[in-house]
C-alpha cells in the first residue's frame, strides 16, 4: 500500500536509530531537570492551591497500570539501548509484554480520566464552567500529551504488523515509534509531577 | 641566469613536469572501451623469448611474459584469487578452505594459507606449495602456490608464508617442471575449447609449465614430466629419445600469416568459468535432483557474476560482503546485498537496476538480527542440515564416476550462526585427521606420513576409502534372526519393511563402529610407537578426538580442534517466494521452525552409530527458553492485533471528539474576547 511511498517525511524520520541512541541519555537527563525544576518552583513558590479530590480506587488502579506499564516499557528499552545500545533478547520480550499491558490498559485510561482532563474553554455566550476544576492546567496537558504519543506510539507497531509497508516506511514506523515512545515517558513523568504536587498542595 | 627565466622553470617544475608525467601513463595497455580486443600477439616463452609456433622445439609459451607484455602480470598475482600465500594482506573473511582429504586414512583438513581461524596453513602440515599444486591444482588458475620457488624472500630476512626453501628433491621437480604461471585464460577465455580438465591432466603430468598452452587447445603437449628422474638434465637428453622434456606441438589453425596466435579473451569472466571453481549444490535425499535446480536468481534475472564481483587490474575481486573494505580505496558498498538493494553510504543503492524490497509487514529488528542470505541464501533450512557438494572440496566440473552424496569430505548446509548478533547462513565440515596431542595442544600430522605409517594397519584397498573398508560388513543369519526374528529373517531382504530395514541398517552400522573402533585402536598404537614418547596418538573426527585410554580401547574426548569449520554462503540467492519465512511469522516462530531447530549432525570420515547433532539454536548461541517464550508470544498474535486496532480505535476516537471540541472551544473563546 505505502511501500512505493517516498516523502520529506520518511526521508526525515528514517534511518535516524543511531540519533535517537545518541540523544536519549541527554534527553532523559533533561526530563529529569525539567521534572525537578517543576518541583522545585512548586515547593518554592506555591501558586493558588487548587481543591485536592478524592479519586476512586478505579481511577487508583487506572493509573498505576498505566505508569507501570509506560515504567515497563521505558525501564526495557532505553535501559537496554543505554545498556548494550539494542533492544533485544529478554528485554525485548518483556518490551513486548509492557506493551501489551500498555494497548489495552491507555484506552481505559482515556475514558477514565479524559472528562477530569478537560480544559475550561467556554463556548460562545457560555457563562458557567465546561471544564474540569479536579486537575489544574498542567496535568490536564500533560495527560492529553500522554493520550496522544501512547496513540502514536501504540498505533507505530500495529501498522507494522500488518503487510502494509516496505521496509523504509517501516524503519520510519520505528524511528517515530522511538521518539513518540520518549515524549510518553517523558509526558508520564511530568503529569506525574504535577499529580503529586497538587496532592501535596503546591499547586 | 635572468630572474624571468628562473621563474619560468620553477613553474614548469611545479606544474609541467608532474603533468607530463601524469600524461605518460603505465606501460601498460588500455583500450577504455567496452569493445572487446582482438588478441592476436605473438607468443613468449617463460625466458622472455619470442616463441615460432612453426619450431618443432618450441617452448610452451608463458602467461607471465606473453600477457605481462601489456598487462601488469605482478598486479594480478597480488589479487584476490591468487594472493593467499602473501601473509602481509589482510585475510579478509573467512571463506571455504581447501580441504585435504584422504579417504585412505579418514583424512579431511580444512587448509587456508590466509590463516583463517579453524584452518591449518599448509607449512604447518608440512605440505609443500608442490604438494598443494598437485593436490588441489585443477581449481586453481596458477599463480600463488605455483610460483611458489620464484617468489622473493621476504626483505627482513625472516621467511613468510610461502617462502619455505623446498626439499632438494621437490627443487628438481620444480626445475623440470617450470613454474605454475597465472593463467589468464582459465578465467578469460571465451572459447569453450579451453580445458580445466586438460589443464589438471598436465598438473598431475607434472608439467605445470605447459599447462596454459594444453589446456587453451594452442598445443598438444607429448611427454610427462612426472616420469622422468629427479636429477634429470635436459641438456644431456638424447634427440628423439624417451627422458626428455615434454613437446610442444603448436597448433597451426591458431595462428596467422605472421604466426601471431588468436587468443578469444573476453574482459569479464563468463558466469561458467566462475561456476567452475565456485559451484555448489545439496545433494542427498532430500535435494532436488541436479538437472531440476535453479540457478541463482540474478544469473536468471540476466547478469553475471562479475556485476557484483567485478575486480580492476589489480585482479582484487569485490567479494560482496557488508564492510568491505577494498585495497583500491574504492567504495564497494553497493556492491552487498543491502547496499545494492537498498540504500548505501555511497548513496548508490539501486544500481544494476536492483529492486528494492518491500519486506512488507517484517519489523526492522530483522534487518539488524537477520543477513540479508538468512532468509534468501542458500538452500533453505529443513528438518536437517543437508549434504553439500562444492567444487573446490569435491572436485565438481570434472569427469567422476562418484559424485554420491556420500562422497568425502563431509559438508553440510545451511547450519545458521550468529556473527556479532547477526545471523548467517553457513557451510560447515567436521576436521578429520591424525595427530599428535602434546601439552594440550592436537597438532595433525602429514596425511603422506599418516599414510606410510598406517598403511599395513588400516588395509584400505587403492581407490577405497577408509568407511567403505570398515563399513564393509556382512551380517551373519544368526545377526538378522536376532533382530528380525528367524522367520523374517530368512526371506528376501526386498521384502523387509522399512522399519525391518532400517534395523539392519543399525546393526550394520553397530557392527561397522565396533569394527572401527578395533582398528582406531591398532592405528592408535602404531601411532604411538611411532611417535617414540613425543606425544600422544589422537585421531579427531566428526566433532571428537580420539585417544587411547588404559584399557588400551579409544576413549573419545572433547577438544577445540574437533570443532567444525563453517564459512558464510552468498549464493545460489532464491527467488522471492522461496525466500524464509516468505508464509509469515510462523515459519520460524514456532516450535519446531527449521531455522532454529533443524539438526545438525557431524559427518565423519569414519562410522559413527552416535554422531555428534546439535540443533540450529544451539550452535548459534540463541537462548532456547527466550525463543520458546517468542514462539508462545506469537500464540494469538492475530486476536492481539485485532484488539489492539480495536483499543487504539476507542483512544482515536476520544482524541478526536475532545480535539474537536476543544478547537471549537478555543474559537469559541477567540470570538467572545
């Protein structure tokens, strides 16, 4: 279907696994400095403290299944791409494991959490409040930003299980597949943050 | 001098005279078209002396002069097919050896003068570059070994490999003989006249000069040098008489007016010439019968082996491997499979018009486990690695009246092993030879002196081997009865059941190992007092060395010389839906799956009730619990799929539903401020 296929896109994306093993160390080093940024501000110059809420033990069990699998998946492979600058053998086996839990636990996810996730955009002539007052803005963005690269992320692979693709769209497939994988970690690891901020009360 | 004039000079200097240096080119000729040369040259013998076909005391005319004349002879014979001996080269990666085998004695060494890891080099066997010519001198096309005694010593005084002075008597063959000179046209002839097996008759004459005209069909040749006495000297032989070198009759219809001679050389080697030297082919129950196999696809697709093979003056032929690395400086990436058929570093994938695969729904992660010959190479993987014949090891393209698959040396294919995390195909044969054990270390011995020592002991019979000498049983009534029992036993053996047959067959090869093992153990002694205390007596084969234990009976142990000798495959590459694992991922993840569980059983020279076998998985080093693991990931992969799509449908649509809302919202916003 797309194997003929040839676009700037793949062009960009393809062929770029030795840029992502070279960025990743970087790239993790820097989500952790942003997360501890974030909690640093927070603990230091706490903002309006929005009401905590109580969530459900549904809600509870949602998303620990969610981090455990996104912790899964982000422990196998870049620990194995840091490691041994592969991923293969075990590690890929357990990957394969994580993600599994991963394709079916973000769909209930996404109906769990997306109404709390919504942002207050008012329509026109619209005077009470649409969004969700539970989370402020930054784990509402954060979670969206989740919701989308697990998508992408997920749908990377089941594209390429299927006799769709030549072989560049399917390098492509991995590399945006790599990348999107990043942005979940790194998106977890700030809605996270700012889940545990509020419960402390900071923001 | 006028300062104008010295800056005059000083330009020239610097600019014209390295340009009319550069203008004088080699002296060596060139045509740069694709046209091919008519070749009609005189001919020269090996001193340098115009020959006159006409003479009936003409000299065989020499490569090494006759085409050095306009060729650049000493550059060939640094190239890849004739450079093995000089040790100063990289040995590149290691490829098929030769390999010694003697039937008599059980004997099959693999040999490389390149030293690849397994090999032995043939100085260290005692094996002299005459013994190698006279051993494996019909696959090759002079040079090396042949020139051996003309080589140079090495500068620094140290000898290389190669440079061993030989023995006074091997000198004197050598003298009568003249040196085996590259031949050009064993690979540039164009004429289907030239002959390999005329071009062996004469090795084996020991009249390796006069190969080149035999063989081309310029000359017959009248006369051996094989019979004629060490210290024969041509001066002193009698006009017309029987000791006398061989006679070169030229022949007239290959000459001209001028008594030029017409040599039909082509540039590119025809694909024939290649297959030569470089065919292989299963053989076995389970191979197609020869007449029946298809050739390899890209001969079939209409190119030629030197397309991906091609090699400049310097003879260096690209061998086709990722990483290469060739002496020129030129890049030969795309000369690979991937290189060609994909995208290569010098940005010239697609040459030749090669496709580009789709390798639609095959995750990337194969291409960095997986060669490219894994799945397309080479016969594919069954139940059991199967029985090979190559050229080089069998002596295919030349007249035999044995050609069974059971013909030594033993070499099975294709046994899948990891190189560096990735998988290739291989060809691998089990050393088998006598030698001495000393300090650990098994050094073989001389399969000529093994030969001479056991000759009395083992009793082969000249044009026997030594497993159809000890298989040679013949079973008792009382031995059939005790297996089949008395009544069926006594009737027609053409009336046996397979299974009443395949019992037989076991007691035979029962018997055939007992028998073995009492002679292993005569030879062994033999050996041994042979040896008088300097080592031990070993025989190594089929995966296992051999020595004699307290009791004075063969104790088999392990050790790294019995291990076997497998080199990569290229070819023959298999059409695209005879490509493994072309029916799905089931094709090898799932128990059973031939490429990592097909069996790989040790071929020994000599009966074995109980051969070594391993599977696939174990010899390339794969963890088996993990692949069972991946076979059960693959249970249901089909639902997961389905699911998945399904699960990614429901985040899809909420993405979508709250992306539409949340735009309309924003513009919503946008319009009240």
């Amino acid at each position: 279907m797309f194997a003929e296929g040839n676009n700037s896109f793949v062009l960009i994306v393809a062929h770029g696994g030795e840029q992502f093993n070279q960025a990743l160390p970087y790239l993790l080093v820097a989500t952790a400095l942003i997360v501890g940024v974030y909690v640093v501000l927070s603990i230091t110059r706490p903002r309006s403290v929005e009401p905590k809420s109580k969530w459900s033990p549904w809600e509870w069990a949602v998303y620990a299944a969610t981090l455990l699998s996104v912790g899964v998946l982000a422990a196998t492979s870049f620990g194995a791409v840091l490691s041994v600058g592969v991923l293969n053998g075990w590690a890929l086996l357990a990957h394969m494991v994580g993600a599994g839990m991963f394709v079916f636990v973000l769909p209930v996810l996404a109906i769990t959490w997306c109404e709390p996730s919504r942002f207050d955009l008012r329509r026109y002539g619209q005077r009470e409040q649409t969004g969700s007052q539970r989370f402020y803005w930054f784990p509402k963005l954060t979670f969206w930003l989740l919701l989308a690269s697990g998508w992408v992320v997920a749908m990377t692979m089941l594209v390429s299980m299927i006799p769709w693709m030549g072989t560049d769209e399917l390098e492509s497939m991995l590399e945006l597949h790599r990348w999107s994988g990043l942005l979940v970690v790194v998106a977890a690891a700030l809605h996270v943050s700012g889940i545990v901020m509020q419960r402390f009360g900071k923001r | 001098m006028k300062w104008y004039t010295f800056c005059l000079l000083s330009l020239s200097a610097s600019l014209g005279f390295p340009a009319a240096a550069a203008g004088q080119g080699s002296r060596f000729a060139v045509t740069n078209s694709r046209s091919e040369y008519a070749h009609w040259i005189d001919l020269y013998d090996a001193n340098n002396r115009r020959i006159d076909p006409t003479d009936p005391d003409a000299a065989p005319y020499s490569p090494r002069i006759t085409c050095g004349r306009c060729h650049d002879y000493e550059s060939m014979a640094s190239g890849h097919h004739f450079n093995a001996m000089h040790s100063s080269l990289p040995a590149g990666r290691p490829g098929e050896p030769w390999i010694w085998t003697d039937e008599r004695t059980g004997t099959q060494i693999p040999l490389s003068y390149r030293r690849w890891e397994g090999t032995y080099h043939p100085d260290d066997l005692d094996i002299s570059p005459w013994d190698f010519i006279l051993k494996f001198g019909r696959h090759l096309p002079g040079g090396g070994p042949g020139e051996a005694p003309a080589r140079k010593p090495a500068t620094d005084g140290e000898p290389s490999d190669g440079d061993q002075q030989p023995t006074p008597a091997v000198a004197d063959r050598w003298r009568l003989s003249g040196m085996l000179e590259i031949d050009c046209m064993f690979c540039h002839s164009n004429d289907l006249a030239y002959s390999p097996e005329t071009w062996w008759n004469q090795i084996r004459d020991q009249n390796f000069a006069w190969a080149p005209a035999a063989a081309a069909g310029l000359a017959s040749i009248e006369g051996r040098v094989a019979a004629l006495a060490d210290d024969f000297d041509p001066a002193d032989a009698a006009p017309g008489g029987r000791n006398r070198l061989p006679v070169t009759t030229y022949n007239s219809l290959r000459m001209n007016a001028d008594n030029k001679v017409f040599f039909d050389v082509v540039r590119t080697p025809d694909d024939r010439t290649c297959y030569y030297c470089h065919t292989a082919h299963t053989v076995g129950d389970h191979a197609v019968p020869f007449w029946n196999q298809d050739v390899d696809v890209h001969l079939r697709a209409g190119m030629s082996c030197s397309d991906c093979h091609p090699n400049d003056i310097g003879h260096h032929t690209v061998r086709g491997y990722e990483g290469e690395v060739h002496p020129t400086g030129e890049s030969v990436a795309s000369l690979s499979c991937r290189g060609c058929h994909m995208d290569s570093e010098d940005g010239m994938g697609g040459r030749m018009g090669a496709p580009k695969p789709l390798h639609g729904g095959l995750p990337p992660l194969h291409f960095e486990k997986l060669s490219c010959t894994a799945c397309h190479s080479g016969p594919a993987p069954i139940e059991d690695a199967q029985p090979v014949h190559t050229a080089m090891a069998h002596g295919l393209g030349l007249p035999s009246l044995d050609y069974t698959s059971d013909l030594e040396p033993g070499i099975v294919a294709p046994v899948l092993l990891q190189d560096e995390g990735v998988l290739y195909p291989h060809r691998m044969t089990w050393p088998a030879f006598w030698g001495r054990l000393v300090d650990g270390q098994i050094t073989p011995l001389n399969p000529d002196d093994v030969q001479e020592t056991l000759r009395r002991i083992l009793r082969v019979r000249r044009g026997a081997s030594l497993m159809e000498t000890v298989s040679a049983i013949k079973l008792t009534a009382e031995d059939k009865a005790g297996v089949l029992g008395e009544e069926r036993a006594s009737i027609d053996e053409e009336l046996w059941t397979q299974e009443e047959q395949e019992a037989i067959a076991a007691l035979e090869l029962a018997k055939a190992k007992q028998a073995w093992d009492e002679l292993l153990a005569a030879a062994l002694t033999t050996l041994q007092e042979s040896f008088e205390d300097d080592g031990v007596a070993v025989y190594v084969g089929g995966g296992r060395a051999y020595r004699l234990g307290e009791d004075g009976q063969p104790e088999a142990f392990e050790h790294a010389v019995a291990e076997p000798y497998a080199w990569k495959l290229g070819h023959d590459v298999r059409p695209t839906r005879f490509s493994t694992g072309i029916t799905g991922c089931y094709e090898c993840h799932a128990d059973g799956a031939p490429i990592f569980e097909g069996r790989v059983t040790a071929v020994a020279a000599v009966p074995d009730d109980q051969p070594l076998a391993h599977s696939m998985w174990e010899l390339a080093g794969y963890d088996k619990q993990l692949l069972d693991a991946w076979n059960q990931s693959f249970q249901g992969r089909t639902m997961f799929k389905y699911a998945g799509f399904a699960a990614m449908g429901i985040v899809g649509l909420i993405l979508l539903t709250y992306l539409i809302q949340g735009t309309y919202g924003l513009f919503a916003s946008f319009r009240r401020i």
